[in-house]
C-alpha cells in the first residue's frame, strides 16, 4: 500500500514527470489515481489480444513518432488475472479488449497505462 501512496504522491507534487504503466504497472498508476484493480470473472488469462485504440490515442506526440497506423490492430501476449475495473475521471480509455474493459488509458501527454 505504501508504494501507492509514494506514487500518488509523485504524480500529484511532480507535474512534469511523464509515467508509463505496463501491466502492474498500469494498475498501480490506475489504483494511485484513485481508480479500481479488481479480478477477473474468467480466472487467469494467457493468451494473444488484440484491439484497436482510439483515434486518439495515435494523436499523442510519443504515439505519433512511431508511425503506427491506425488502421491495423495492436498485438500484445498478457498473462494476469486482474484487472483495471474502473479508471479515474480524468483518465482517458484509448482500448478495451473481449477480457479486460480497459486495455489502454492516458492521461493526456503525462501518462500512459497498459
């Protein structure tokens, strides 16, 4: 609980400091942000996803210089059994998937979970 604490506080007194949450990573962004972490009702989950973000999200300056397009689906392999439930206010949801209802969220150009 303690590293929440620490993180919450970075994000709120360091307002220049850009994060970027991989799988924990995400949920703990997303729990420090006053968002919810929660199991999955189909148990663990190893397996191949894919879905497609949010026009959005390909519009961020960090997504852009990489020259994606938009047009095709991400590929990710995850292995969890939790899950981001509910995601703070101010968060935006750039993609779901058919096992988790937010795969990809951001906070403007400071923050990036997934």
């Amino acid at each position: 609980k303690n590293y929440l604490e620490n993180l919450s506080r970075a994000i709120k007194n360091h307002p220049k400091l850009k994060f970027l949450g991989i799988s924990f990573g995400g949920q703990s962004i997303c729990h420090a942000m006053g968002g919810k972490v929660a199991n999955m009702n189909i148990g663990f989950v190893a397996k191949g996803e894919t879905f497609t973000p949010s026009k959005d999200f390909y519009e961020l300056s960090y997504i852009k210089v990489l020259g994606l397009d938009p047009e095709k689906p991400l590929s990710i392999v995850q292995f969890h059994k939790e899950h981001m439930s509910v995601v703070p206010e101010e968060m935006k949801v750039y993609a779901s998937s058919p096992t988790a209802n937010v795969e990809l969220f951001g906070f403007g150009e400071r923050i990036l979970g997934w």
